[in-house]
C-alpha cells in the first residue's frame, strides 16, 4: 500500500491536453522497434475491422465524400438567400438524383453485358483455347492448361461482374446507407462553421489540416468527375464509329476508371479491345488503342494535373499501393475513392501533427524540396558538362610518343 501511495503522489496528470507541437521535443518512451511493431499492428487490426464491416462503411464512406465535394453549393445557396433547410434538403435531393441515375446507367449496361456475350460466346471460347495452346507450348502443363481452358466459359463472366456490382438487395441497402448519411451529414455540417472555430481554440492544427483535406479533395473529385465524364462521352462515341459492341457500356466503364489512378486506364480498355478485335480485327483493335491512348494521355497526364495542381500531392508508388489496398479492405468504391481515403488518412495521421510532417516528402509532397532537386539537377549537368569537355580534351590531346618520331 505505501508504494502504491508513493506511485499516486508522483504521478502528475494535467488538466488540459496540450495543444498540437507543444510537446514536439518530447521523445517517446518506447524503443523505435517497439513503437513501429506496435503502429503496424493497430493498422493491421484496423484494417481488417474495416474489411469486416465493409457492408455499410462503403457507402458511409462514399456518402462522406460527396458531402464533402457538395458543401460549398449548399453554403452558397445560404448566402443566395435561400432557407438553410431547403439549401440543404435540394443539396441532397441533387445528389441523389444523380447518384440513382448512375446506378440505373451501370444496371442498364451490365444488362447489354448479359445479351452481348453470348452473341460472341464461342469466338470467346476459341480464344481461351487459343491461348491455353500457347500456355501450353511454353512449357504450362496439360492439367493446368485444361483448367484455364475449362474456367475460361464466357457464361462465368456475367456472375463474376454481377457478384463485383452485388445484388439487388445490396445495392438498394447502399443506396439507403447513403440517402440517410448525406441527410444526418448535411444537417450536421450546418453548425461545421461554429465548431471549427471552437476546436482550433485547442487543435488548430487539426482543423487547418481537416480543410486542407477539404479543399483538396473537392478539387480532385470533382476535376476527376467532369473530365471522367468527358473521357467517357469521347471514348463512347469513337467506339461508336468504329462499331465495337456494347459502346455505351466501355463508355460507362472508362468513366469508373477514370476514379482509379494507374491501373484504371487498362481496366477500362481491355473488354473494348476484345470485341474490337472479334468484330472489326486488327484494325479495329490498333484504332481502339490510339483512340484510348490519346484521350487518356491528354485528360490524365495534361489536363487533370493542371486543374487539380498539388491538391493530391501523393507520390505514384503510393497512389497505386493505395488503389490495391482500399479495393481489398471495402471493395470495388475502395479502388474509387482511394486517394480521397488515403488523403484522410494522411490528413488525421500526419498533416495534424507538426511533428510528423516531415513524412510529407516522403509520401509525395515535393513543394518544400524543390530547391533540393534543384540543386541535384544542376550538379548532375554540370558532371555532363565535365564530362563532354574531358572527352574533347583527350579527342585533341596528341598521342603519347608522337613527338619523339619526328
């Protein structure tokens, strides 16, 4: 009892937590294995909570970003003069109005899916034996070529696409999910002014990081959207032109993939591919690969970079890991929405905490170390620059010897 009467008097608990960065020189008790042990290991069982109840935190998490992309119209119909409520509620009704219209696009297009591949089934199956015929001339074994050629049934496609949307049930469950968070989240975000006053009185560097997310969110989702709509439209049209069946349906899918960086583009070009060479053959598949490959190079690597600037601010390698790891934790609106997650993410683990900014670069943000690539480039042309100048000297330096033979 008296040590544990010792232990009490000295322990000292404050009253207040400190503020962000005041306590940035204090240095943490455990050893730096332990603590990365320990981090890696609340990540794993994060995860894999969050993959456990990816049901409804999907379509919470998708409901929070169009609340967060849709705000500022609702603040702007407020100093319009209009009624918060109504601000509000005609917010919401918008948004879901157009996100239904979505989903009655995408089931639209995954029934012309349906009647569109059994129309090609056997040129399909005849390149699934075509194929395991090449397997197996390089050196694949019989049993496993036969089990390539026996999965490869163009009937399995429509369950496999069916089960990646999910059922009717399902959808109509998401959609409820997110009709009443965009309602509970809307009405909430009323007050959002207020409470991040209050808050940065205590943590200003979690509500300035909070509305960088914001702000740099909204800019990505929404660039993305409008250009994604528009990659969408052309490439639908060139599809139509060239005749590839289901265009409607490759125009749709180009516009999901336009959500997903680095992989999304091959994604969405792959089934058009296909058809075009079953319909149209080789010209047809060379005309599809210049029509993509143009229209995504000018919408994703001119267009978007500029709009969008250095809201994302995540290094490729990052960016594409991040894509993998949302879709397997909540699913296919994971790879969607996985640079808004892991900009969450990244806001609450780093940005809010001055300590833990130096990460920054480390995971893309490049602002700050522009002068340190600069300074890398110009030593790196001046070693060019030495270097061609030895070589001129030694191609005009007269050989060793040459004077003495004269």
């Amino acid at each position: 009892m008296a040590w544990w009467r010792r232990q009490k008097s000295d322990a000292t608990v404050p009253e207040e937590a400190p503020d962000d960065g005041a306590d940035a020189g204090t240095v943490s008790s455990l050893p730096r294995a332990d603590a990365i042990l320990l981090g890696l290991a609340g990540a794993t069982v994060t995860a894999l909570g969050m993959f456990w109840i990816r049901g409804f935190l999907a379509p919470v998490l998708l409901a929070l970003v169009l609340t967060v992309c849709v705000h500022p119209l609702r603040r702007a119909l407020e100093r319009w003069g209009v009624n918060r409520g109504v601000a509000t509620g005609s917010v919401i009704a918008a948004v879901f109005v157009l996100l239904a219209a979505f989903v009655a696009a995408l089931v639209v297009a995954l029934a012309q899916f349906a009647s569109l591949l059994p129309q090609f089934a056997p040129q399909l199956e005849q390149a699934g034996k075509t194929i395991g015929s090449w397997l197996h001339a390089i050196g694949f074994d019989q049993a496993q070529v036969q089990a390539f050629v026996s999965d490869f049934d163009p009937t399995r496609l429509i369950g496999a696409v069916g089960g990646l949307l999910g059922s009717v049930a399902n959808i109509t469950f998401g959609l409820v999910v997110i009709l009443t968070c965009l309602i509970l989240m809307a009405v909430d975000a009323s007050a959002l002014g207020a409470i991040s006053k209050q808050v940065a009185a205590h943590r200003p560097h979690l509500v300035t990081a909070l509305s960088g997310f914001a702000v740099g969110v909204r800019r990505y989702m929404v660039v993305t959207t409008g250009l994604g709509v528009a990659q969408g439209l052309l490439n639908w049209v060139a599809l139509l032109i060239l005749q590839v069946p289901g265009a409607f349906l490759w125009g749709m899918l180009s516009f999901l993939c336009s959500f997903i960086p680095n992989i999304g583009y091959f994604i969405a070009i792959i089934p058009p591919l296909v058809f075009g060479l079953l319909t149209g053959g080789w010209p047809v598949f060379i005309a599809v690969i210049l029509v993509y490959g143009v229209i995504n190079s000018v919408v994703q690597s001119i267009i978007q970079p500029r709009i969008v600037g250095n809201a994302v601010a995540l290094s490729q390698t990052i960016t594409f890991v991040s894509v993998l790891f949302w879709a397997v934790v909540i699913g296919p609106i994971g790879a969607i929405l996985a640079v808004p997650l892991t900009l969450l993410a990244r806001t609450i683990l780093i940005d809010s905490d001055p300590r833990a900014r130096w990460w920054r670069p480390i995971i893309g943000d490049l602002r700050d170390t522009k002068p340190y690539l600069d300074e890398e480039k110009a030593e790196y042309e001046k070693s060019r620059r030495d270097a061609k100048a030895a070589k001129r000297g030694d191609a005009v330096r007269p050989p060793t010897g040459a004077g003495t033979d004269a």
